[in-house]
C-alpha cells in the first residue's frame, strides 16, 4: 500500500547528529521541533535517533533506516565545514542517487530567509533504495525554513518511488 494514502505522506525517522546530546548533556528540543513539522505535513514520525559526529555511527543510522523501511529519513546537525562535519559525506556514500536540486532549493530557501546555517550547509539529499534522505542544517530557523522548503517536495518524491516500486 503506497505511504501517500489520505493525507499520509509516509514514515519518517529523524537522525540527530550531537555529540553533546550523545553524550547526556541537556536536549536542546531540536528532534520534538522536526517530529512536529513532519507531523504537520503528514508524516508519522518513527523515533528519533541521536548519534555522534563519527562517520561509522551516521552511517549505521541511516542504513538501518534505509533497511528498517521508512520512507523518509532526515538528518539535523553536521553539515557545517568542519572538520567534525561528516553527515553529507557519509550521507552521499549511502545514496544511491543524489537530488542536487532539492538540496539547492532548501539551500536558496534559506538564502532568501536570511538562514545563515541554511546557506553554508552542504547537506545533501537523495534516494537510497526506496527511502529518501535530506540533510538539515541543525539551527532552529534552518529546520523551520529547510522543512518547509523540503516537506512538499518530499511528499511528491514520496509519491513518485511508491509508483514505481509498483510497478
């Protein structure tokens, strides 16, 4: 049954990249700010995961995703320019198809809001197997403006690899 049925737009999970809130300090509510856009456009939000910035927990998260069969995975945090930055390299290893323009169009919503967070970003979006995958900047406002960027624009990716995994 395609996950874009009566107004579901399908199973989303949320990967946190913190290694503060990893490591026990305070939860900034950045996962509760993401669960609640994604709710409002539709989605039914699985969990949220709070992994480190270390390429091979990433990388563990997002192919159990992937695996586990939600239709949607979006990542928050580690997708600055530093060193400890890795989410949009591993997130393109595990791809198998990137959506530069998805990701270019969260990128100039966030030009055009003045999200500074947006604008620097280098995160990524694109499909592996049947789940798609974006990266989000990490900073309040980049969640709100990136999601409302990108929420419609899933639920149509959503959309068109549910019909083609019928056929």
């Amino acid at each position: 049954m395609p996950s874009t049925i009566a107004g579901h737009a399908g199973r989303a999970l949320i990967v946190t990249v913190s290694d503060r809130l990893f490591h026990g300090e305070e939860d900034d509510g950045i996962g509760a700010l993401v669960t609640e856009l994604l709710v409002e456009a539709g989605f039914a939000v699985d969990g949220i995961v709070v992994v480190p910035s270390d390429s091979v927990m990433v990388r563990n998260a997002l192919n159990t995703a992937v695996i586990g069969g939600v239709d949607l995975v979006i990542t928050t945090g580690g997708t600055g320019v530093s060193a400890r930055d890795v989410v949009p390299d591993v997130t393109s290893e595990v791809l198998d198809r990137e959506l530069d323009g998805v990701a270019q169009a969260i990128r100039w919503s966030g030009t055009t809001a003045g999200v500074l967070e947006a604008v620097v970003s280098r995160g990524v979006v694109g499909v592996s197997g049947s789940t798609l995958v974006a990266n989000i900047a990490g900073s309040r406002a980049a969640i709100r403006d990136g999601l409302a960027t990108f929420c419609p624009l899933a639920r149509y990716l959503i959309g068109e690899l549910s019909t083609f995994q019928e056929i």
